[in-house]
C-alpha cells in the first residue's frame, strides 16, 4: 500500500494551493497498467475534459468562414457568452497546465493520453518512481517489515491444541485464500528510513515496485489479476455467503479503513448467530404457550359478554370485546414472560458485541502493523478548505468570516413531527371512513387495514426523507468548509447519524411512549385539529402496532434502500447510458473489448465513501438492541440481510466502483461511539416492556389484586365503565343498537373510579401502583444491566493478553536490532580508525573527552 499512501500524500500535499476543476480520480482496477515504455507501473489516473483552447476555436471557425459565404452578425449577447465560455474554458486548462508542472516539481512522472476512445475525455496517467516512494514513507513514518523475523508464541499447549480443533472444525468456511506467511512467523516492523535501507524487507512487489525487465511486469500483471479474481470468486459472490471473509486480501488491494468495515460488519454478523437463535426460541414459547395464556382466553370467550366503548365519534358504535380475540392471541406472541429475560439478553449481548469488536480491532491492528500509528500523520488540509482561503487572499480578507449556517434543525424537527402527526390524521379519518363503509369485509378488517396502511406510509416516508437528509447533511457540512479531511468526515458522520436516527425512530418512539397516553376518557376526550380524537391504543396494547411498525420498517429499509436501490440504481444508469449511446449491444461490446483499463474504470461509479454503509447498519443496531423487546425476531432479520448485505457490498467493490484510495485507519473512528451508545444505552428496552406492554399489569394484578394468585379476572380489571349518558352532545353513536340492544354502560381500557363512585372518572389507586412498579421496574432494569454490562467490560479486557506481551516483545526485539546495527557500525569505524591511524579508537578515548552518540534524524 505504500505506493497508494505515498502518492496521496503527494496529491493533497500539491493540491493545497490549486483547485482543479473537471478533474476525476481514477484507481487502478484488476490488472496493472503501465505507461507506452512498457516499464513503468501507473499508479493513479486523472480524467478530465478535453476542450480545445480558444485560439484553435477561433482559428477554425475563420478558417470555416472564409469558405463559407458571408454570414449575418451575431447577437453582441451570444458573442460574449460565448467569449465567457472560452475564458472559462481556458482558465481550466491552465490551470491544469500548472498543476501538472507542480507534479513534475515534486518527482513523480507524467504521460498524457488524450486520443482515447473516449470522445471528449483526455487521461493523465501518473507513476511514483522508487525514490520518491523512499521519502514519503519516511515522511509519513510508514512501517515496515524488517529482515529480521521472529516466532509469534500462540499460547499453551491446551490453548494450541483448541485452536487447531477449531480451526480444523470449521476448515470449510474459510476462503481459498493462500496468506503466503506461516502463522508462527512475523517479522518486525518499524517506520521506513532510507539510510538503514537493508533492514527492511523490500521483497513485496505489492508494495515497492522498480521493474527493470518485462517478466517483472508480467509477474506483476498475474499477481495483480489473480488478487482481484480471488476476491471475486472467495468473496463477492452469492455461493460463498456462508464462508468467512478474506479479510487480509481486503486490506491488501483496498486498504487498511475498507477492511476494518468489512471486518467489523463480519464480527456484526457472527454475533447475530445467537441472538437470532434466542429470538427464534422465544417467538416459539410465545407461539407454544398463547393456548394457555388466560388473559387471551378470557378475551376470546364468548360468554364474557363484555361491551366496549365506541373508538370513535358518532360514526363507530358500540363493540364486544371477544372481536379482539386475534390481536390478543398475536399480541401474546410478542409480549410474553420470555421477552423480559430476551431483552436483558440483549443488553449484555450488545456489550459483548462490543468488547469482541474491540479485541479483534486490536488483533488486526497488531496484524497489520497499526498499534502505534496516528491517524493525524495522514490528515491534510482539504482542497475546498485551501480553495476559499485563496479566495479570501485575494479579496485581501485577512479576517475569517464566521459561516453562516443555516437555521435546519427546528425546521427538521416540525417535518418530522409533521409526518408523525399526517400519519396520525390518516389514521383517524381512514378509520371513520371504514367504519362508515356499506362492504362488510372493510368494516371487519378496520384495525388491521389502519395497521398496515400506515406503517407502509410511514416507511415511504422514512425512505424519501432519508434520501433528503444526506444530501442535506453533506451540504451543511461543506457549509462550514472543515479544514481537513478528518475534520469534514466527522461533521458529516454526526449530522448525517442525528437526521436519519432521529427520522428512522420517531414513529417508532410515538408508538411505543406516546400513542395512547393522551387520549382521555370517554366523555371526555382529547381532540387536536377541531373535531380529530386522539387516537387509542388496542385492547391488547400497543405493542402489536409498534412491532408491525418495526417489521416493515426493518424489511423495507433493508429490501428497498438497502439492496434494491443498491442494486437497481447502478443498473439503471448503466441503462441510461446505453440508451443515449448510438452503438448497439454488439459495438457497445467489440468497443470494450480494445479499450484500456483506466478507460473502462472511467464507466464505474466513483466511491463516495463508508458513511452511507456504516449508516445503515448503525440504524440497523439500533433497531436490533433499543426496541428488541417488542419484535424479537428482529436479530434473525438482521442477520439474512447482513449475509446479503456482505456478499452485495463485496460485488459493489469489486465490479461496480472505482478502486478507492488506500487509506491507512486502526479504528471505524466516530461510528465506534455511536454504537458504543446504542451498546450501554438500555433504557428504551425497559420503558417498552414497563409502559408499552402488560407485563407490569399482568404482575401487579397477580401478586397484589388476584383473590387466588393466578391471572383469572386479569381483564375485568383492566376495564373501567362509563354510563353512557354522560356523553358529550354530538359524540354519541348515531346507532346505538348495533348490537342489538339497548347500551347502558360500556367499558374502556384503563384505571378509573366507576361512575357510581363518589370520584367518578377520576384516576383510580390501582393506576398510581401500577405506575409506581412500572417506574421502580425501569430504575431497577437499567441498574442491573448497567452493572453487569460493566463487569463484563472489566472481566474482559481490550487487548488480547497474547497480543499485548508479542506488543513487549516486539520493542524489545527492535531495541536489540538497532543495538546491534549501531555497535556492528561502531565496529566498522574503529577498524577504519586503527588502518589508517587517523583517529583514536572510541575504546581508546580518554575520561575527559565526551563520548560521540548516534544521531537520529526525525523527519
């Protein structure tokens, strides 16, 4: 990767100063290619328009019109448009001019190649000769592996002899991937320095490349060809989704930042294993218990002629209870005794997930030579940043003008709210609407149908806003014009991570804390927009509503945004692209076949980087770990789609985007927090279990209220009356006998005084208890998993006990290197010294005279 990492550094490092424009980068992709010498390799290429300067355009156009005959006078607007463009035009190129003489000053080595096949594109291929590969490296303080090599101690003899098990054990789900390096053997790294150039082990044709006769080429061509065919056949395809991930091979032709994703999106998957196991069984307790789940039973018995309160004004009527019979049984599925136990589950398995994360962060940062590198070595200014600061100088602006930036977040805040609050209109009006319906079956279906219906609109409108905000965040963040690439990916990974979590889980969070909290009473409801009741929840809770809500979100975010518009978008400008073209499919392809790699790589999609993958599984987490406890089969989603999501990305890689450039990283930098916040942030899980479902209901009523200790009489208790005559006027039923008889008093959902009491309606003291056990609940969850998420993040430490000693021993090690190599050249001069008896040996020296010490030069 040094040659990536060097050349970088030369290109930002010129850039600082020019802002080119119609440039584009483009990666070597596949094989290698190489300038017309046949001998040097081409490291990157820039792409950019051709125009022909204004002097060749006039020229040709008088030489046109001496042939022509004479032509009327052109519109003086059109003429000095047209002299605007060429100005522009010409400002471009030599500006271009200038930038590629800033390159040539800098050593690297350039060859034009403006007669592609390409019509209007013009290349400039770019090579890094050896030496100026030298003195980057050792500018950026780049590792290096030294000759000298030592035996890397695996552990105990019991530890060894597990390790092997294992890994004969699962020999089928490893890649076909040769390392080329024995496992027991590592060599030693140390920053590149060109005076102790035979230290280093300078053998890797992927990294140091000074070809001195054609086989070299070819062996470099093959190597290349075959790395990128491994990746294709062992990684990005559909028939290995149960293999591991090749995940050196990543980091050796992507770098060190793609690879650490891919890496942790594997770690990601791996532990979805279990928790969808766990999720799964607990679904099938729900599924096998919800016979002999009394409240459920009470509900669908018939003879419990219970009536219940209209949903609705005027249009809905009276209804029995036992029409709710299948939201109770379903509602069972999900909320049962298992999910309290799957939800403190997934509160440690959400620390454990990190504590295995940081660990094996740690083994490939140790693999890789990374423990001791900094990422500030490779942070640079930005091109945009050094772009207005000259503009600035020019306007002879020497006070920083503050950024204005714009007053987005309220107004992000009420669209959201808005959305929130135009779903919950739909909800109401289709509701009266279908209640009004003269077709039975709409009338049957009316909760199910509002169910769904919503939860669809509500993930239409989670995908477009999406979409929205990302272009918005990165247009805040250019805004504000960050000064270095660090600084302008971290701006962006914050913006960009509070609109969308914030978009993702407000109707999920509405549903689960609001909905069904300010609804008042019969008699005396709550109404928002004049004559629009606030909307209740089912008899059964709204647990059913918000795991519909957070199944289709799940499924539809990862169908359509994730993998359809992944998949379908790229085709469809592929499409585009062919329909605009005069050629057939049969040109199209014979013109692809004598074109060059860089111009095929010209037709990829440029790579925009990590922050849009790292953000849908991060959305993803947070649906996983924050409102598990309401859709427990979400682990097992989240696992089908991360094996799908793996093996897409990998193709995206490697068939559809230019090869990005090699970045060194040791971290997944700010995306770390936000899933460390998702990790140790359990409180949502025990707000849904204390105020979303009926768990605390159902406890309090079985150990304080039951006369026989069991949850027989559970839902009379849960039910309040209302005399019908103190309805306000015009809230009534318009037919209060659609049962069939006359309604004198109905029940409703909650914990009232009854209308013959003293308090009539008034909050009953059955409510403040449950209440004070659903807060006593909360404080207690939170704690319990507080406490055991920090013992298991003592008892588990960061670092790899064998990896921090082979840590130790590698300083050491270096540190009798270096010895040595100064004491062999101590040596070497008091040999010297005594043939030519020009000096006195260092031994030799007297007392008074200072010792001469080796002077290490820092670049």
């Amino acid at each position: 990767m040094l040659s990536c990492l060097a050349i970088t550094s030369l290109l930002v490092c010129i850039w600082k100063s020019h802002r080119i424009l119609a440039w584009s980068i483009l990666t070597t992709f596949g094989g290698v290619p190489y300038f017309s010498d046949g001998q040097r390799r081409v490291d990157y290429v820039l792409a950019y328009n051709i125009e022909k300067p204004s002097s060749i355009r006039h020229h040709s156009s008088s030489m046109r019109n001496s042939r022509a005959p004479p032509q009327t006078k052109k519109d003086p607007e059109v003429t000095a448009q047209e002299h605007q463009t060429d100005y522009h035009e010409d400002d471009k190129r030599f500006r271009r001019d200038d930038f590629e003489e800033n390159l040539l000053q800098t050593g690297l080595e350039l060859e034009k190649d403006e007669g592609s096949k390409i019509p209007g594109m013009g290349f400039l291929k770019i090579h890094a000769p050896w030496h100026v590969l030298c003195r980057e490296a050792e500018f950026m303080k780049l590792k290096m592996p030294t000759k000298k090599i030592y035996e890397v101690k695996q552990g105990s003899n019991v530890v060894e002899k597990v390790r092997l098990f294992i890994h004969k054990l699962t020999a089928p789900l490893h890649p076909k991937v040769n390392t080329d390096r024995l496992q027991n053997v590592k060599p030693l790294s140390h920053p590149f320095s060109r005076e102790k150039q035979h230290l280093f082990d300078l053998s890797d044709r992927d990294q140091f490349f000074d070809t001195k006769t054609r086989s070299s080429i070819v062996y470099e061509v093959l190597k290349r060809t075959k790395c990128i065919r491994l990746l294709y056949e062992e990684w990005a395809s559909y028939s290995v989704f149960y293999k591991y991930q090749p995940i050196g091979l990543i980091r050796k032709y992507f770098g060190e930042k793609i690879g650490l994703y891919f890496a942790w999106l594997g770690v990601y998957t791996q532990m979805l294993i279990p928790a969808a196991i766990i999720g799964v069984i607990v679904f099938l307790y729900g599924c096998a218990t919800v016979d002999d789940n009394i409240p459920s039973m009470e509900i669908c018995d018939p003879r419990n002629n219970i009536t219940m309160c209209p949903l609705c004004d005027r249009v809905c009527s009276y209804w029995r209870l036992v029409t709710a019979c299948g939201t109770a049984r379903a509602s069972h599925l999900f909320d049962n005794p298992a999910t309290v136990f799957f939800s403190i589950f997934m509160a440690l398995w959400a620390v454990l997930f990190m504590e295995h994360w940081k660990r094996r962060q740690m083994r490939l940062n140790y693999i890789w030579d990374l423990t001791g590198f900094g990422e500030e070595e490779q942070d640079h200014n930005r091109a945009e940043y050094e772009f207005q600061v000259t503009k600035k100088r020019m306007r002879k602006e020497h006070k920083t003008a503050k950024v204005r930036r714009p007053f987005f977040y309220p107004f992000k805040l009420c669209l959201n709210m808005g959305s929130i609050f135009g779903v919950i209109l739909y909800r109401i009006s289709i509701k009266a609407a279908l209640h009004m319906s003269t077709y039975p079956a709409a009338r049957s279906n009316v909760r199910a149908t509002v169910k769904t219906t919503a939860a669809i609109i509500n993930l239409i409108i989670i995908i477009i806003l999406d979409e929205v905000y990302a272009a918005i965040a990165r247009w805040l963040t250019s805004l504000e014009v960050p000064k270095t690439d660090k600084s302008f990916e971290e701006r962006l990974i914050f913006k960009t991570f509070i609109l969308k979590f914030v978009n993702a889980f407000t109707p999920i969070v509405y549903l689960a804390f609001f909905r069904g909290r300010l609804v008042g009473r019969p008699g005396n409801y709550l109404y928002v927009v004049g004559s629009y009741r606030m909307e209740e929840c089912a008899h059964a809770g709204c647990l059913m509503e918000l795991c519909i809500q957070l199944c289709i979100t799940m499924l539809g975010k990862q169908l359509i945004q994730n993998n359809l518009f992944e998949i379908g978008i790229p085709k469809l400008k592929k499409l585009l692209r062919r329909r605009k073209s005069d050629m057939d499919s049969k040109q199209e392809e014979e013109l692809n076949k004598t074109l060059q790699r860089h111009e095929k790589d010209h037709f990829l999609g440029p790579f925009v980087g990590l922050s849009p993958e790292y953000m849908e599984m991060i959305i993803q987490f947070g649906m996983v770990t924050l409102f598990v406890a309401s859709f427990p089969l979400a682990p097992l989603f989240a696992l089908l789609n991360n094996i799908i999501e793996i093996r897409l990305d990998a193709k995206k890689f490697v068939k559809e985007l230019r090869r990005p450039i090699a970045v060194k990283a040791k971290d997944i930098g700010r995306f770390f927090y936000s899933i460390l916040l998702g990790s140790y942030f359990s409180l949502p899980q025990a707000f849904v279990i204390a105020f979303t479902s009926d768990f605390i209901p159902r406890l309090v009523y079985q150990y304080k209220y039951s006369p026989d200790g069991s949850m027989h009489g559970f839902i009379n208790h849960t039910l309040s009356y209302f005399n019908v005559s103190d309805f306000q006027t015009g809230t009534e039923p318009i037919d209060p006998m659609h049962l069939g008889y006359k309604v004198e008093i109905c029940r409703y959902k909650d914990y009232r005084e009854p209308p013959w009491s003293s308090t009539p309606y008034e909050l009953s003291k059955e409510f403040w208890a449950i209440l004070a056990v659903r807060l006593a609940f909360v404080i207690v969850f939170q704690n319990v998993v507080m406490l055991m998420s920090d013992f298991v993040d003592w008892l588990i430490p960061d670092i790899p006990k064998d990896i921090s000693l082979q840590i130790h021993k590698e300083k050491i090690l270096m540190v009798e290197l270096f010895m040595k190599e100064e004491q062999g050249k101590r040596f070497a001069a008091r040999d010297i010294n005594q043939d030519n008896c020009t000096s006195p040996s260092p031994v030799n020296q007297s007392p008074s005279q200072p010792r001469s010490r080796p002077v290490t030069h820092f670049n």
